[in-house]
C-alpha cells in the first residue's frame, strides 16, 4: 500500500530528473546525509545555530531512520557562495523511516519523532554539551505506541499545551498525546484518507488544523474528546499535503495540495478561500508562514524547489530556488535569525540560507 501511494511520485521524480536547473547565488550552509533521505527540519526554539534533521532509508519506503542533530557554522557572515558545512553534533537511529520531528518548547535538549512503524519517539540529550561528550542516549526516552500506520505529521503544543503531542498518520486518524502517559489522550475521526498535517493554532489556545488526501482541511478542538471536527472544508479537488498557521493574524492559515495550488483561508469566512498561489505542475508538500514578516511564507514543492512568496508583491513567486535535485519536503524558518531558511529533500541535502529576495530585509 505505501509502495503504491509513492510510486506517482517516483514517476514525477524520474521525469525531472532528465532536466536541468539553474541554481541560485546565495550564502548557504549545507549537509549531505548519505543514504537518508531529508523529510522534515526544524530549528531548535532554543539555540540559534541548532537544528534537527529527520530522514529515511530508501526514500522512506522500507529500512530505518535516522535522527541527526546540526549545527550552524560559527562564521554566519561568510560572503562565501559556495557552500558551507553544517557541522553534524550526533546521529541517532531507528528501525523506521522518521517522517517529521518537533522540538519540546520547554525544554531545550529534547525533541520527539513520528515514524512510519505507527510510534512516536521522544528523544533527550539533544544539546552541544552532550553531543560532543557522547553523552546522548542512542534509544529514545519514551516511545508512544497506537497508530496503526506510519505517522507523517508531528506537532508539540505551544502555550496552552506545552504536555502535549499531536500526531497525523496514514491510518486517517489524529491523535493527541500526554508526554507523562504512555497512551494517547484522544483520538481524532473525521477524514476519509491518509493525513499528512496537522498543526496547533499558535495563538488561538487548543484549536488545530488538519489536512488529508481526501483534499479537505479539518478544524479541531484539542479538548474535545468526542474527536470530532468543528468544521470541515474541501480545500483542494485533489490531495491537501500541508498546511501552517500565520504567526500574526490568528484567523489565518495556508494549505497546499497535489495540484500545485497553495491556499489562504480565514477563519471568519471559510466558506472560499481568500487568496491563492500557483506553485506549478507538481505538488506542494510543505509550507512555512514565515515568524518575521507577515506576507512572507515559504513552499517546499515535488518540482525540487523551494519558493518564497511575498503577498504584499503580487500572486508569483518572488525567488525559486532549485538547489535539490529531488522533492525538497522539508522546510522551516529560524526563529531567532531574520528571514532565514531551511530544506531538505530526498537528494540526501540539507541547506541553511537566506533567500536573496528577503536579504534586503534584514535588521542589523
């Protein structure tokens, strides 16, 4: 079933790869991960330089996983084009494919994985200090067992919710989970096929949304445990594959589908969507609201690009960055460095940047 689910993409993959793309000037820090494949980053909330990388065997349909902890260079203000390494502080491993990672917001050297045996890991030692004294556990903390397929979505509760984890599977269910039990609290029914995001509100207190190959963008209150959705919308005529919240207007969210269409919706008229972005031919499997600019958000797409968006500067695309040479599928911003960005694709590669049409942008 999950060799079926991939093999349209795999089709797309072998065409684009026949092309050739032309590759964007830019001061970047990368790392290749040798026969993993790059599913999901994130930037520590902690530590500016800190990074999580979760990748997979075999482009994730069959072997393990690998967790890698990444480091910025120190020398951030290189005018160097040509590439710089991200150091790599330890490697953890497991017997899946690890599809997303989440930081813990209220602790700073732990971090929890969604694999695609159907279990959560929750991971600790995740910091320089016990990385480079080999200190970090090589087993996880605690594992959460309940889904009954592979689990594609993570999220950690901010604010109102920092005990708790929200995972989406291809079982089509969400679960929400209590770090301090080994069972999930609730478990959410409401799409018809696999689920490939789900994300917390980060300024409305237990409110969540969700998006699935049925092509519908589900609203969710954590604290209902009936586990049914408060609202239910087709957001796309084919797969929705991600969605994010804005991080300054609180009734606005983006989702992105297989129709290579990203969408804005706002929670006082969901009846239509309120803008929408074309991002090509091929789908958007990640998008990133940037936490520095309201107008600025960011879309990993299966075309191998990365692409920055600017709504105050029109409906195309301000910068298309095609550094990978397969799906780009992770992508995030750093919190505590303005405007910049990170990716990570089947190509095995990770890279750390600042998007050129943003660098005008900067505060010194």
């Amino acid at each position: 079933f999950k060799v079926q689910r991939n093999w349209y993409y795999f089709e797309s993959l072998l065409f684009f790869s026949l092309q050739l793309r032309s590759r964007t000037k830019m001061q970047t820090q990368t790392h290749t991960t040798t026969d993993r494949h790059g599913y999901s980053l994130r930037f520590s909330p902690f530590e500016a330089n800190y990074l999580l990388l979760a990748t997979s065997q075999l482009y994730g349909l069959a072997g393990g996983g690998s967790l890698f902890l990444l480091e910025q260079n120190s020398n951030t203000n290189s005018s160097s084009t040509d590439g710089q390494s991200l150091g790599e502080l330890c490697r953890l491993e497991w017997s899946d494919g690890l599809f997303d990672v989440a930081w813990c917001p209220y602790a700073a050297d732990i971090a929890a994985t969604a694999s695609g045996d159907g279990s959560l890991q929750i991971w600790c030692g995740l910091d320089g200090e016990s990385a480079s004294n080999q200190l970090t556990p090589k087993q996880p903390l605690i594992c959460l067992q309940g889904h009954k397929n592979g689990v594609y979505s993570l999220d950690w509760g901010e604010k109102w919710n920092y005990h708790t984890l929200l995972s989406g599977s291809w079982d089509c269910t969400l679960k929400l989970w209590d770090c301090n039990r080994q069972n999930s609290i609730t478990t959410f029914v409401g799409h018809n096929d696999l689920i490939y995001g789900a994300k917390f509100s980060p300024l409305i207190a237990n409110l969540f949304a969700s998006v699935s190959t049925d092509g519908h963008l589900n609203l969710w209150n954590s604290l209902d445990f009936a586990g049914k959705p408060l609202m239910s919308i087709e957001a796309h005529a084919s797969e929705a594959l991600c969605c994010d919240w804005s991080h300054f207007d609180r009734n606005v969210l983006v989702t992105g589908g297989s129709d290579g269409l990203i969408r804005g919706w706002d929670l006082r008229k969901m009846r239509t969507h309120v803008f929408e972005l074309y991002s090509g031919e091929f789908a958007v499997r990640r998008l990133a609201c940037s936490p520095h600019s309201a107008a600025v958000l960011a879309s990993a797409n299966y075309d191998f690009t990365t692409r920055i968006w600017n709504l105050e500067r029109g409906e195309s695309a301000q910068e298309v960055n095609a550094r990978h040479t397969e799906f780009v599928c992770g992508l995030d911003w750093n919190p505590h460095r303005t405007h910049q960005l990170a990716d990570c694709g089947w190509d095995s590669l990770a890279n750390v940047y600042t998007p050129q049409c943003l660098s005008g942008d900067l505060v010194v």
